[in-house]
C-alpha cells in the first residue's frame, strides 16, 4: 500500500425517488479515502446502503450529491469517452458469480467480452493466450475455457468472475459480498487468491462484505456502515481490538469464536429489532432504535463525526465532549 489517494468518496449520496414524496435515503453523506494498494473494507447489514454506495462508485448508479474522484477525476462528471475508458481500470466482482455469468456463454467468451469491447487482443491466438493465463492466474486451466458455468462449482464460478474482472487489467476491483454465497471452506480459498493477486498486479480492493469475519483477514481499514451513514472507520487491527461504536461492537459479537471456553466466557451484544427503513429513518443518531446506550441527546441530535486517536473516526454521542 502506497500513501498515494487512488479514490475519494466526499458526501456521497444516492437518493431514490420512490414516488408521493418519498425518498430512499440508501446512501446519506459518506466520506472516505482509499489508498493505491489498499483493501479497504465496507462492512454492514444487508440493507445499510453498502452494496448501492459499490454501484454508485463505480458508476453504475448516478449520484444525488458528493464526488467520486478516481485519480483526481470526478467519475460523475466524465463525458462517455472518458467513462469507457475510466471502466477499463475500475472493474467489479459480484456477489452471485453465477447471476453474473451469461449461463450460455463458454468460459472462454465471459472472460474474452471484455477485451473484444474495448478492442484488444484482436488478434485470435494473443486472445486465447490471454484467456488461457487468466485462467491460470485465478487457479483453473486452460481446458476450462470451452466449458459452461453450470459445470463448474460456486467457488468455481467465482474464480471465472475474477478473471473476467482482471481480463482489462484494471488498478482497481469493488468486490461486492464476493464470498457470501460460497461454503465457509471455499471463502478462505477466494479471500487467499484475491490476496495473491492483489500482491502480483498491484491492485486497489473495496470489499464490500455483511459480516467483519472474513474481511478482517482481507482489509487495512475496515468502516462500518449503518442506514445510509459511516458510524466508524479505522485499521482493521485497531476496529478489533478497540472497537468504538455500539454497532461495531454488536457486529464483532457476532463472530464465533472457535475457543469454546472463550466462546461461552464472552457477553454477546444481541442486537434487537430490525434495521428501521431509510424512507422513515430515526431522528438523530439513526442506529439509537437498537442501540443498548442509546440516551436522549441520541434522539434529538446527529452525532458528530469525529477522529478519537489517529485515523480512528467514529459517530457517537457517547465520545463527544
Ligand atoms: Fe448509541 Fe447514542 Fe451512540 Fe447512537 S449516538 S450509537 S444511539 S450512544
């Protein structure tokens, strides 16, 4: 990881208008840097805007307001050509690999669309070249290439999606819940080969993930959201060991422990109730409906958004002065 910004998110927000005067308010003012090389984790429930604040990144979903700016550039302002080529180095890995592949599509062409797009490898032979080392790079072989995605294994699948997503040689990979739908002995194998690979190209990772199990071993900087808003970002050590905001602390809970005796020893922060809709969210602090520390100021006030020791920011009134 370099000190060189490749991507930064300034009050991002992406707003969706339901009709009748109602908003979605999925992605509320969210404020972040990522480093060249970094992996920087973006964890919550399903439903906290994690995945929508991915799209909006990347493109796919124009912003209500806030900035993008990839290498300088705000991603929002490009004109087309500059956006056709700004995808050639910011590409995605889904949640569902087998959503994502065309189920009529031979490996070989899911993972040649790309470069036929935007014109390389014209040539037949450099293209199945490029094919066959792609595949080699995310552990399969170059037999796989004439076969179909219903022949393959999810963990399989998703190794297909990784090298369609490195066919253009981008710098940098929004990985959305990329392990969620894989057996928990297949996720540690994919979490290692993005690792490997991250190591071989260089590449920038936003790992967009549910739970802080997995993407603690992935991340170096880990922030969490809640209902559209950042309630804490720092270290992936630091958000363990130290963890500040309640919210953090009920999602570290409920990570199993493979001790027993630890595991049976440790208080567990259950989190009652469920996520309250963005179309109606609590006033104040938004996550005080479920917050075992919640008190009156919660209601009243939005907690401020403060660094608690360096690099270490957190939302809540219980640090305020
Ligand atoms: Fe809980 Fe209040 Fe902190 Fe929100 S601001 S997390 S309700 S203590």
């Amino acid at each position: 990881m370099t000190t060189e910004t490749l991507l930064s998110v300034k009050d991002l927000k992406r707003h969706f208008d339901l009709g009748k005067g109602s908003t979605l308010k999925a992605v509320d003012g969210i404020s972040f840097d990522i480093k060249r090389g970094e992996t920087f984790g973006l964890v919550g429930e399903s439903g906290c805007g994690k995945s929508t604040a991915g799209r909006t990144i990347m493109g796919l979903y124009s912003n209500t307001d806030g900035s993008v700016e990839y290498d300088g550039v705000d991603i929002h302002k490009m004109s087309e050509k500059e956006r056709f080529d700004y995808l050639r180095n910011m590409q995605m890995i889904f949640q569902d690999p087998y959503a994502s592949l065309n189920p009529r599509s031979t490996v070989f062409e899911i993972i040649a669309e790309p470069m036929q797009v935007h014109g390389l490898h014209k040539d037949k032979k450099s293209l199945q070249a490029r094919v066959h080392q792609l595949l080699e790079d995310v552990g399969l072989n170059r037999d796989h290439a004439n076969r179909y995605p219903h022949e393959f294994s999810g963990g399989q699948r998703q190794r297909i999606g990784i090298a369609r997503a490195l066919a253009l040689d981008p710098d940098f990979i929004i990985a959305d819940e990329p392990i969620s739908a894989l057996d928990v002995s297949v996720q540690a194998q994919v979490v290692m080969l993005l690792q490997k690979l991250q190591k071989e190209k260089g590449l920038t990772y936003l790992f967009i993930a549910h739970d802080l199990s997995m993407v603690k071993y992935i991340s170096d900087r880990i922030a969490v959201m809640y209902l559209g808003h950042m309630v804490e970002l720092t270290t992936s050590d630091r958000l363990y060991e130290n963890p500040l905001h309640p919210y953090t602390s009920a999602l570290l809970s409920a990570i199993p422990i493979p001790d027993p005796d630890i595991e049976e020893a440790r208080e567990r922060v259950i989190l009652e109730g469920e996520l309250p809709s963005p179309i109606n969210p609590p006033s104040g602090c938004v996550f005080r409906t479920r917050c075992p520390h919640a008190m009156a100021v919660c209601a009243e006030k939005v907690p401020v958004w403060q660094e608690q020791e360096p690099g270490h920011f957190v939302a809540c009134h219980l640090y305020e002065q």
